[in-house]
C-alpha cells in the first residue's frame, strides 16, 4: 500500500527542522505497521532490514568517535543538560543489548554484512526502470529511506570503513535523494547527506 493512501503528507512526515534522532524514532514506529501494510513483495527482505537497523545503532551508540563526535552532539544540543546525561546513558545501554540481540556488536563483521545488505538492497530498489515514482512507493521505500538516509548523514571523517562501504552503492544514494525530493522529509537541513556531500 503506497504513502499517500495513509495521509502521509509533506507536512506530518517530518517536523520542520526536525534533528536526526527525530527522523530516526519517527521512522521506527513504521516498523509496526509493515508486515499490515507492505507489498508482499518486499516480506522476504524484511529481516535484513531489522539488521540495517541494528548496523546503524551500532554505529551511532558504540563506534566512539560517531557517539563522542555525533551521536552525543544531537542530544546535546536538542535537551536540558541533566536530561541529556539521563537519556544519553539510558539509551546508550538499551541500543548496546539491540546490537547483541542480532549479533552485530563487533565492527569487523558488521561492515561484511552491511555490504551483503546493500547489495540485496541496491538490486531491489535500485532497477532499470528509473527513478521512483509517487504512486508506487511503499513502506518497505518508507523504512529503507529512514535508515540510509541517517546512516548518509554521519559526517565522513568519523569512520573512513563504513564511508567507504555506504558509498559503494551510489544507486541507493539516489534512492534516498529522489524519495526526498517526492516528499520533502527532510526539508532544508543542513545535516542531511552530510556525509556523501563532504567527499562530492
């Protein structure tokens, strides 16, 4: 079932200038609704998203310089210092025991298996048919979106492995782009591609 049959707006997919973790926690919550929602021809590759996800968490909570030089900044700047200390470790915890849950807490493997991952995605999303189209985006475009588009959007210097890996697949980095252009998700921030723009 395609976005724009749930009311899915410009206006309610995203809050103006809304920070990284709020696209990130808006997103999640389409988790729920895929298996209702979603084309059954996306059902086989809903697991490696659930591990695209776990990948990303990893990254933002446990590589050190993403979390010290990224991941801390966004909640710093976004809450009430004592807040901030709360919720910073609270998470930080919680995003550790999702990471292990899927077995992806060490970054050796994680990037081997996000490489396997895009390439699953690269050839699914990314067809000879063009880009696409309004009308035919589903949630499983929806939820892919949410997380390379995070993931595009750590700063390059922080991790030249994974910059490395993400970039590979230039295909899905216009995936996330042209989805963006349709609905206006990320409006006129300054940190979205951060990474793929720093290296243009």
């Amino acid at each position: 079932m395609h976005l724009k049959n749930h009311n899915m707006s410009n206006n309610n997919l995203a809050t103006k200038h809304a920070p990284i973790y709020m696209h990130f926690i808006y997103f999640e919550n389409f988790s729920l609704q895929l298996y209702l929602f979603d084309s059954v021809n996306y059902e086989a590759y809903y697991g490696i998203v659930s591990e695209l996800k776990a990948i990303l968490i990893y990254y933002l909570w446990e590589d050190k310089e993403i979390y010290n030089n990224f991941t801390k900044k966004i909640y710093r700047d976004n809450f009430f210092y004592l807040y901030y200390i709360y919720i910073i470790r609270k998470l930080k915890n919680e995003n550790l025991e999702k990471c292990k849950t899927f077995g992806l807490d060490n970054h050796n493997f994680n990037i081997k298996r996000l490489k396997e991952i895009l390439n699953i995605l690269d050839s699914i999303l990314c067809d000879d048919t063009g880009p696409q189209k309004e009308d035919s985006v589903c949630y499983f475009h929806s939820i892919c979106f949410s997380i390379l588009s995070i993931f595009y959007s750590i700063p390059s210097k922080f991790n030249s492995e994974l910059l490395d890996t993400l970039m590979s697949k230039p295909n899905l980095i216009n995936f996330v782009k042209n989805l963006n252009s349709i609905y206006n998700v990320w409006k006129n921030e300054k940190s979205f591609l951060l990474g793929v723009r720093e290296i243009s």
